[in-house]
C-alpha cells in the first residue's frame, strides 16, 4: 500500500498547476497509508455485516407481524401520518404565498 500511495503521490506532483486534477495532498499521508487502509477494510467490512444484520432481523420481524397480525393497521396508521404531513405542508405553502403575494380571499372551508 505504501508504494501505491508513493506511486498516486508522485503522479500527481508532476502534474502542472493548472490541471483541475491536482490535488493538495500532504507528504505526510503516504506513511499513514499502511495504517489507515487496513481501518477503512475493517471499517467497511464491518459496515456491511452490520447491515445485513439489520435487515435480516427485520424480514424475520416483518414476517411475524405480518403473521401475527390479521389487521391492516400499518395502512390505516400511513394514511393518518401523510394526512398530518400533506396538511402541514398546506398550511405552510398557503403562509409562504400570502408573504409573497399578499392576503388574498380564501373561501371558507368547512371544519
């Protein structure tokens, strides 16, 4: 690893100023090559068995509950949280037009 960063780093300190692919890179970061590669290996590697723990444990969750429970009440419990999103963002798009445009008349709405 430490020849490739020696390789990159040199390839890239002949490049002339001007190319928008010359990077600012620090001497120094040749020599934490060795040591920082082998952290994002493990890191990434690490990242990945994690997630796929996640998932599975929730297919395994999502077939109990689809198992478990006859009701549609992940349907009823989505249409109430877009309800209360899509008004919200009414509400909000309706104040950013009557700063923009003025207080305009708005038919009365039933409760």
């Amino acid at each position: 690893m430490l020849v490739c960063a020696v390789y990159a780093y040199r390839l890239n300190a002949k490049r002339p100023d001007d190319d928008p692919k010359k990077r600012g890179f620090h001497p120094g970061a040749i020599f934490l090559a060795p040591i920082t590669w082998p952290l994002f290996l493990f890191g990434s590697i690490s990242i990945f068995v994690i997630k796929a723990l996640v998932y599975g444990v929730f297919l395994i969750l999502f077939t109990i509950a689809l198992l478990a429970f006859r009701k549609p009440f992940l349907f009823v419990w989505l249409d109430r949280i877009a309800t209360y999103i899509g008004n919200k963002l009414l509400e909000a798009n309706t104040f950013l037009i009557k700063i923009a445009f003025g207080d305009w008349e708005r038919t009365p709405q039933p409760s």
